[in-house]
C-alpha cells in the first residue's frame, strides 16, 4: 500500500489527513490482494500506469474490467459507439439499463464502483490513421503519454496504422485479433504479431504493415509487437447454420459479421490483461537491492597499511 504523505497538522489540514489514511486503508482493503499475488513494487506500478484501450467491444471492454479490479490508476478510453441491444452477449457494460449510452460512459460508469481511485478520461471518436497522432502521442517528444496501449478495433486499416506509429515511437502495445467466429477459449494463445497462425485479421494487418509501413517479411522476423489470437478455425454463417469452411470472402472480421460468445470475448480480455500485468509486474522487481558491502576485518587492513582506515575501524 502507498504510504501516507504526512503534513503539519493544522485546523485546515486534518480533514485531508483523515481523509487520506481512510481513503490508503480503503484501497489497501480493495487491492490487497493483488499485492499478495503481484508483490507491493508491482501494485505501486500497477497504481502508477496509464493504460489506453482503443476499442471497448466485446474483448475491450473486458480488459477495462480487468485492469480496473487490478488497480490500474489511468485509464484512458476511446470509441465513439453506443451500447445497443446486439452487444449484450459480449460486452460487460451491455445492460437493460445502459442501451443507448456511449459505450466509454457506461465502463466509466462502471469502473468509479470497482476502483474509486482510477482516473478514467473518455475519448468519444473512433481511431483513423489522421488522428493517432493526436490521440496516442505524447506533448513531450522524451516521454510516452501511455504505458501500454491496447488495439481491440476491428479495421484493418485503423489497426495497421495505430501499430506501426506505436512502434516507430516506442509505445507498449497489445493487439487483438479477431474474437467472433469461435467457441474455444482454450485455443487463444499470445504471440509476436509477426508469427501468428489461423487469423485472417493479423493477417491482412501484416499485409498492410508491410506494403505501407515497411514492415519486414518472412517468418524469421519479428515484430517486437505482442498480440492475442485464436488458432481455432473460423466458424463462418452460412444460411443460418454455422460452418467451419472459408467462404473465401472476407469482407470483416467484426462480431457483426460472425457469431459471437462471450466465453472467448471475455478471455481474450483476460488473456491481454494478464499479459500487460505481468510485464509490469516483471518491470517493477526487475530492480534489484545491491548488497551492500561488508566492512573489511581489522586484519584485511593491517595488511593493507591504511592508517586511517585502522583508526576507524578500531574506534567502530
């Protein structure tokens, strides 16, 4: 848990004192788990983040989730659609009592009853590759605005253009692949973007990093870019059924097109939450105490001829 800020105590001062412990306490209780899990330098990292999750569908919506009960301190959210009867299947913050509602304003909504704490700013637009810079960059060139970003769009293009200014600036980024179309939750799997299998998406996203962006090809290469896919084949509607046979026209690969289940929605989610939490976690006691040294025997010096050293060490 954070420790306090102490200040002097004066007559305007101790309510905000009082406050603070309570609210320190609060979290402590709400979180102390995931301390005991994570470790107290991981929480703090946790506490500390800025994540933006591009995209708060049926998997986006569940990483918001996660990161929250997580104790993840920002949370910045951009979209631009409104929850609506079709997405109540997938979508956590899809309710009776939310249709209508902006889907960011709904999770904000909904995140201010888990974690109090977090810092929540909504974007209402969608990602084009005109306004990425503006969205995702930085005011400061030496520093990222976010620690981890997170593509869960389904355009093609939007996506190609959101992961390569991610990567020409250094940014965190998770992708995720096409979640419609599959019932396994099993068969979800993260890998370097460059080497997925089974996922028409990532694939025509490769395909556009490549002949726009620059991107390498071949199998040999990487990508540096962490993405979460599905190696289950598709199951494509056809005349009301479902069927697992390439059709060979795509035209998207959205939850509108396909059908869709909330139990590989959903663990796409977690998957790409527990991803990021790791790594942060791994970051944050990656920083070792040095030992410190051992002060050199009375004997050590004697041989050494340092008389000052021999004073102090006598006198010690």
């Amino acid at each position: 848990m954070r420790p306090v800020k102490w200040r002097a105590m004066t007559p305007n001062t101790t309510s905000f004192i009082e406050s603070t412990f309570e609210d320190e306490v609060d979290f402590g209780r709400r979180f102390g788990g995931i301390a005991r899990l994570y470790g107290e330098r991981a929480l703090e990292r946790f506490r500390a983040a800025h994540v933006c999750v591009v995209g708060v569908g049926g998997v986006g919506s569940w990483i918001v989730e996660a990161l929250a009960r997580s104790a993840v301190g920002r949370l910045t959210l951009i979209d631009l659609d409104n929850v609506a009867e079709s997405n109540i299947n997938r979508q956590i913050q899809a309710l009776s009592t939310t249709i209508g509602m902006p889907k960011i304003e709904a999770l904000k909504q909904r995140i201010a009853l888990i974690n109090p704490y977090c810092e929540v700013e909504l974007v209402e637009d969608f990602i084009d590759p005109d306004n990425i810079p503006q969205m995702i960059g930085s005011t400061r060139v030496d520093t990222a605005r976010f620690d981890y970003v997170v593509d869960a769009i389904d355009s093609v293009k939007a996506k190609a253009a959101l992961i390569a200014y991610c990567s020409e600036h250094a940014i965190p980024l998770v992708v995720i692949g096409g979640a419609g179309g599959q019932i396994d939750p099993t068969k979800i799997e993260v890998r370097d973007l460059a080497r997925t299998e089974q996922e028409p998406l990532l694939k025509k996203v490769r395909k556009v990093l490549r002949s726009r962006y620059g991107f390498a090809k071949g199998e040999k290469n990487k990508y540096h870019i962490d993405a979460v896919f599905s190696m289950e084949p598709l199951r494509y509607p056809e005349a009301g059924d479902a069927c697992a046979i390439d059709p060979n026209s795509i035209t998207g690969l959205n939850c509108a097109g396909f059908g869709s289940s909330m139990v590989v929605t959903a663990t796409f989610g977690m998957v790409a939450a527990g991803h990021m939490l790791r790594k942060m976690a791994e970051e944050a006691n990656a920083a070792v105490v040095k030992p410190v040294a051992a002060p050199a025997s009375v004997e050590a010096i004697v041989e050494t001829g340092d008389a000052v050293q021999l004073e102090e060490a006598l006198l010690s």
